[in-house]
C-alpha cells in the first residue's frame, strides 16, 4: 500500500532514520524506510526520485558494518549521505575515511559554501553532530562545501553522481536549517511533488482496499476508541460500508467511564456496526501472579485473541482482521526497516497466532500519528475524538507495575480520571501529547491526620511530541502539580505520595512498561 513514494531512506541503523523520513514527510513528499541491504532491482521498482543514506550506529570499519549492496553510481537518481551515510558514499565512491577515536558529538558551528542543498543558508549557524569516523579525503571530483571547527569535511558535493554527503544530522530540531536543507534535497534537487496530503492518501486508499477486500468479505475490526484504531475504522467503512463489524472488548482495564463513551459514540453517534463484549473477568483471570511487563502483554493479547474469535462467531463470514497499526509501532516492535534494536513488543503488532484464520488489514501502518488525525479530519471524525490522548491496548495493565488486580485497577483509574479532569479544566490537555497515571509497586509512609500511613505511590507522566519517536516531559505549572497531588491524596483511598515523571524519550519510553 505504498502510496506514490518519491524518496526512499536506507537504514543503516540510526536511531534517527524514522526522524528523516518524518521530516520529509512534512514537505507533503512521501518517503518510505527500507533496509540498508535493499537490492537495486527493489529500489528501480518503486523509481524513486531520490535515495537518502541514513547515519548508523557504528564505524563503517566495523566487521558487521552495513553496507550497500549494489554500485551507488547505477541508482541514477540524487544521493545524500547524511553522518554514517556520508562516509559510506564517500568509501563507495573511491574516498577516505578516518577512524576517530573520540569523535564529535553534540552541538557545531557549519561553515557553509554556496552550493544548491545550502540554500538559504546563513554563512555560519549551528548543526548536530554524532559522530566518530569522518571524511578524511571526498571522492575525486567532488567539493567540500562545509566544515566545522573540528571537521574540515562536514560536507561534500560530487557533482559528476548527484552525491551530497553531509557529516551533521539535518533532521534533528538542533539543526538550525536541517528543514530548509531536506527541503532543497527534495524540491530543488530531486524536484519531488508536494502531494502527500491527507485528500490524496484518503482517494488512494479506498479503492485500495476495496480491491485488496473484495465485493464480498467482511472485515472486523478491534475498535478500543483510541485515533488509531478510529481512523482505521472510519477509512475501511468508506470503502466497504456496513460489511466492517467493529468489536469493543471491555477489558476491564479502561479507563473510568470510558467503555460507555465508546459505545454510545461509536453506535450511536456514528452509526457504525459495534458489538460490545464484556470480558473483564478473563483478562484480570489471566494477568493473575504476572508482573513483568511483556509477559503482562501477552496475556492480554491472548485473551484478546481469544475474545475476539468467540466474537466473530456471531458475525456475518469475516475474512479480515483490521488493526490500527501505525509506523512507529512497527519500528519499534521488528527489525524489518534495518538493524535498529527492538525496544518492546507492540500490542498490534510481532505477529498473530496461526490458529487464527484471518488476514490482516493495516491500512494505517506507514503512517505517523499527526498524519494519522490530518486523515481522521478528512473523514470527518469529530475533533475530540482526534485529539484524544494516546491509549495502550493493554491498557492500565501496563500502567499497574507489578501484578495487576481489581483493586488496583480501581485506584488507578480514579487517580488518572483526576489527573485528566484537572490537565482539561486548565487547558493543559490540548497542550500535551500524552498524559498518563502510573500505580507503583512501591509503598510509602505517609501521615493523614494524626494517623500513619502506609499506602501506595503514584507516577505521573505527561510529555510533548510529534510522532512518539522522541519527547520531552511536559512543564507543568507547580500550582497545577501541586493541585493535582492534592486532590488526589485526598480523594483516592490507597495512594499518600504522587510524584511526576521528569525523563525525556529517549533514554526513557512514554509508557513505564
């Protein structure tokens, strides 16, 4: 389902190569990631108009270093190197690279030259370096065209290939003019179309799948309320109607008051064909003596699995399961993009059992989460919808460290409906990407009244972001972190202490588990 892909990203392992395709997405030009041993018989398929080298996490002197499997020079189509991808071109194109031991990290002053992919560029501004070899020699024929203080080669141009090679990270926000750089990558060097617009992505995807489902199949889809799976929904019911049946497991680890939302707006509202199961016995059942955290989830993908099978059976002939998995997810959950690490298992994602007999629809799957709302509004789903915080689908279920019970679930929810009431009545919610409560395995001592106590502790975590790929703790006022603690203490029997998540992504995830 790749739609009109214009720029393709080798991935060499960086752990900012979804970062570029992102920012080129951003231009309105669709670039897909494929893994660094992409074939050039693949790459002339899809007749891209321009190729990116990603960083990497290594030395391109490394045994195990990737490296490309074909002569650059037979791509016929612009290339930029960017860090790791810069001096790979350079070896490949007959250059020298210097192994350094200390390297250069951090923040740099560029020196630029006039050349097509600085346009628009101050004479001196500041990059982001991640590095530790570095182009000693660029190839015969080509121009160094930026330099720092400690790298003379911070950049080249071989005009001869259509090969820029750049040692900083432009598509980092320390970049000053990283947009503007990627920009003239895209329009005035590979003169991409600006055509990847939710308008476009919606006329290309309905008959898409209305080809891939057929006239007759049905489709079920597992409708948790959440943007993803909402969008994903609403997109196969334009293109199929009434022959999508979207299930809402009760899980019994929502969060207060929310099953009886998505119902009500879901069947009621929008019309669409939900069946609501309740099965809350059965996951907490299962998560019964289970504290570490993928165990935990694939508890709770089980009983799903299972749920959702009983479900079907009261359902018109069902061929297709539908998930709203989205880019990140797939990129942290397998190594297929490249040889970046895997950091968890995704709910929607790793694989599904064999016993199950549909085929799985993933409409959403090279998207980003803001493409994700951009599409949702062009369908028309209603704005409060949209913006809705992301949700796990396992729930409070990795929002409870340590095993999970009912009590526990009770307590957490009614913390977390706090908090969100509070972050909403002060106008904070919108200002946030995510917010979330999170019930420690942890005690404390606490005094109320003239009495000790000795009760559980509560993180709260809220962070700002565009994708989910990197965040930044959101900045509360005190006097709203203080009121929240308050009510919370006060309110909700069990917890005496409340703390607030101060770490960014990475090194730290969103979610605790």
């Amino acid at each position: 389902m790749d739609q009109h892909v214009q720029i393709v990203v080798l991935d060499f392992g960086s752990q900012y190569t979804q970062l570029i395709a992102r920012k080129i997405r951003e231009s309105r030009v669709n670039a897909i990631i494929l893994p660094s041993d992409t074939p050039l018989e693949q790459l002339r398929r899809i007749q891209p108009r321009g190729l990116v080298l990603s960083g990497g996490p290594g030395s391109v002197f490394a045994d195990d270093a990737p490296r490309l499997v074909f002569d650059i020079r037979e791509a016929g189509i612009p290339v930029l190197g960017v860090c790791y991808g810069m001096q790979l071109l350079a070896l490949e194109l007959g250059g020298k690279v210097h192994g350094e031991e200390e390297g250069e990290y951090g923040l740099a002053q560029l020196k630029v030259e006039e050349d097509p992919l600085f346009e628009g560029f101050d004479a001196e501004s500041r990059v982001w370096m991640s590095h530790g070899d570095q182009v000693q020699l660029p190839p015969a024929g080509a121009k160094v065209i930026a330099r720092t203080e400690s790298c003379p080669c911070a950049a080249f141009h071989l005009p001869a290939e259509s090969a820029w090679g750049v040692q900083f990270h432009p598509e980092v926000h320390h970049t000053v003019h990283g947009r503007e750089l990627l920009r003239n990558f895209l329009f005035g060097i590979c003169e991409c179309e600006a055509d990847w617009t939710p308008e476009n992505f919606v006329r290309q995807m309905v008959p898409e799948i209305r080809a891939l489902v057929g006239e007759k199949d049905h489709v079920v889809c597992g409708l948790s309320g959440g943007v993803d799976s909402s969008v994903a929904a609403a997109l196969i019911h334009r293109a199929i109607g009434d022959r999508l049946h979207c299930v809402y497991v009760d899980n019994g680890l929502m969060r207060a008051g929310e099953s009886e939302e998505v119902v009500t707006t879901f069947r009621e509202n929008l019309g669409f064909n939900l069946l609501p199961v309740q099965a809350a016995e059965r996951f907490l059942g299962a998560l019964k003596g289970l504290s570490e955290p993928e165990a935990k989830r694939k508890a709770i993908g089980g009983v799903f699995v299972d749920v959702f099978e009983e479900a079907v059976n009261h359902l018109p002939e069902v061929r297709w399961l539908a998930q709203g998995t989205l880019y990140p997810d797939v990129i942290e959950s397998t190594r297929t993009k490249g040889p970046s690490e895997t950091i968890k298992t995704h709910h929607n994602v790793g694989g599904l059992p064999e016993r199950m007999k549909f085929k799985l629809l993933e409409p959403l799957r090279e998207l980003f989460k803001d493409e994700v709302r951009q599409v949702g509004e062009e369908l028309g789903l209603p704005h409060a919808m949209l913006w809705r915080h992301p949700f796990p689908g396992p729930g409070l279920g990795i929002r409870i460290l340590g095993e999970v019970s009912a009590e526990r679930v009770a307590i957490l929810q009614a913390a977390d409906r706090i908090f969100l009431d509070e972050l909403k009545a002060s106008g904070w919610y919108d200002r946030s990407w995510q917010a979330l409560a999170v019930l420690l395995p942890v005690r404390s001592v606490g005094v109320m009244g003239d009495k000790r106590t000795y009760e559980n502790v509560l993180a709260l975590r809220a962070v700002n972001s565009t994708d989910a790929m990197t965040a930044d703790f959101t900045h509360f006022p005190w006097e709203l972190l203080g009121r929240i603690s308050n009510r919370i203490i006060n309110e909700v029997r069990g917890i005496n202490r409340v703390v607030y998540d101060i770490s960014s992504k990475p090194p730290a995830t969103i979610e605790w588990e």
